[in-house]
C-alpha cells in the first residue's frame, strides 16, 4: 500500500488561495461590463414584475 494521502476531486483543504488564483487569466473590461448589465437588466425585469404581478392579481 501507499503511504502517500490520496487527493480527492472534492478535498481542497490542501489548497492555497494563491495556488489556486496563480494561473488565473486578467479579467477583462468587456466581462465587467457584461455582469454589470447582466445585474442592470435583472432589477429592471425584477421591478417590472413586482409592478405587474400585484396589478394583475387585483383585476
């Protein structure tokens, strides 16, 4: 048998932060600006629904 701690897919408390973001690729502007209006369009279709969903129940 091995004396050697098998590493499991699911364990990462051997694991570093900065091992784990070493080889991270730069974030870019344009993905800034993606997760930005991804959020802008998700409060806006959030308010719309709120606005028309109590209107409808009430007709």
């Amino acid at each position: 048998m091995s004396t050697e701690k098998e590493q499991g897919a699911l364990t990462g408390g051997q694991y570093e932060a900065e091992d784990v973001l070493a080889d991270a690729e730069p974030w870019d502007p344009v993905e800034t600006k993606l997760v930005v209006w991804s959020f802008v369009i998700a409060i806006v279709v959030l308010v719309i629904g709120l606005f028309i969903v109590p209107t409808s129940i009430l007709k």
